[in-house]
C-alpha cells in the first residue's frame, strides 16, 4: 500500500490518498479526520501507526507502507 500527502491551497484541507500495488486508489480522506476511511478499509486498528507515518512525511512524496 502507498500514501500520498497533499498539501490543500485557500479552502481545500489537505488530504491523504491511501492506494494498492497498482496505485488504484483505496481510500481519500482529509488528515485530520481519517477515522471513516480507515475503519472502511479495515485499518481502523492501526489508525495510529498510520496517522503517526502521514504526520511525518512531508507534502507531495509517496511513501510505501508496510503494515
């Protein structure tokens, strides 16, 4: 699974989009408010482990997740 962190601009919040091997894209929340998205995909127990990788990447890199 890949994340990618991006910066919102004016209005838009910034958000995360969690994607597969094949980049198809699994879940699109805002930061900080992830909990629905991730309970969705069944990840909603390790919500922290996650949340605490998308708190230090910076905008605009993906980042491979290993879970």
């Amino acid at each position: 699974m890949y994340i990618i962190k991006v910066k919102g601009v004016a209005k838009i919040p910034d958000y995360v989009q969690l994607r597969d091997e094949e980049f198809t894209l699994l879940a699109y929340f805002r930061v900080d408010r992830p909990d629905k998205s991730l309970e969705k995909l069944g990840l909603g127990d390790q919500k922290d482990a996650i949340m605490s990788v998308i708190n230090e990447m910076p905008f605009g890199i993906i980042r491979k997740l290993e879970l």
